[in-house]
C-alpha cells in the first residue's frame, strides 16, 4: 500500500454485510502504522438490502474522507452488483477484490428491473484488475456466512505489505470475543486466497 501519499480504498456492499466493521478494522490496521487515517460513515442505506459504501483514506496527512470518481487503489465488493455500481471510483491502476456471489436488490426482487448479467467480465473488458473471491463459501468453511468482510480484509491484508499479526491485532480489538475465533478462521482463508487472485 505504500507510504508518502493518499492512498483511497473503497468498501462497497449491501446492509447487513458488515462493511462498517470491515474499515473499522483496517482503519485500526492503518493508525498503528502511524497514518492519518479518515474513514466516512456508511453513505447509503444501511439496513439491510440497502447499498452501503465506506471509505477509508490514509497518507501522511488527508484532509477528507471522500473519495472521488477515478481515486479509489481498491474497491472491495462483498457484492458483485455493488462492484459494478462503483466501478467507476476505481483509478486505472487500481484492483477490485470482488466477492463473486449475488444478492439481489429491491427492484429485481419485485420484478421492476434486471439483474446485469456477466458483470466480473465486463469490469474486466473495460481494463480493470478484478480479483474473484469466493468470499461467501470460504465464510461458511469459517462457520458463519456473516464473516464474509473478515474473509475479503484477509484477501485485501495479503496485498497490502502489512505484517500479518498486525491485522490479527486489529481484529482481536474490533470483533466481540465470542465471534473472534471464526473472524480469525475466516481472516487467515482470505489471506491464503489473496496469494492466488
């Protein structure tokens, strides 16, 4: 993730995903590393089915939270609809860490519009680096579908040359006791998984 200037990462998903407590926890990974840290509230409908996106920027001195269209190094979706309604934040060289799986929104449900179809290969037609995860079955091998933000931090902790017990640290003061144990499980499946995506 680098050090000098702002970096921009993105946490795009549907209420009820945890996104909140997903750039809790890498605001908390980031401040130890003695970064200026802003992280948004939840824009969006935070109940759940609505979208929510958090941002979290970092440097060595940021002066908004905000990230803008053509900013973000990383995009992580826990939702593949959220990747694509956000694509566009995403700067050229950036990387999108997308939780493959669907949950559809409202209109869809009531039958008033169409889930897109091939939305991964059309991130990737228009140039951007897509990572698909699995995030939702690697979630369900760590016990609960619930850690599926734990599971795509582990994947996005693999690329960011932060030391591994660090994010462990963080996530020991984030998640209550009594659902640390699969948030650890579901941490370490993304981190193996963000060796091969």
């Amino acid at each position: 993730m680098g050090v000098n200037s702002v970096k921009s990462i993105m946490f795009v998903g549907v209420g009820g995903q945890g996104t909140l407590l997903a750039s809790r926890i890498i605001g908390n990974v980031l401040m130890s590393q003695n970064f200026d840290v802003k992280v948004s509230e939840i824009h969006g409908m935070s109940q759940r089915g609505g979208s929510v996106v958090t941002y979290v920027k970092y440097g060595d001195k940021v002066h908004s939270p905000i990230v803008e269209k053509g900013e973000a190094d990383f995009i992580v979706a826990f939702e593949e609809l959220e990747a694509f309604r956000y694509f566009s934040y995403l700067k050229n060289d950036g990387e999108i860490i997308v939780s493959t799986g669907r949950i559809d929104p409202m209109p869809v449900i009531i039958g008033k519009e169409k889930y897109p179809d091939d939305i991964i290969a059309k991130m990737k037609s228009a140039g951007a680096k897509v990572n698909e995860v699995a995030a939702h079955c690697l979630a369900l091998e760590a016990g609960s579908s619930k850690t599926i933000n734990t599971v795509l931090i582990g994947v996005l902790a693999k690329k960011s040359g932060i030391d591994k017990q660090i994010w462990l640290t963080a996530i020991a003061e984030t998640v209550a006791e009594k659902f640390l144990k699969m948030n650890i499980d579901a941490f370490e499946l993304g981190y193996s998984e963000g060796e091969l995506v």
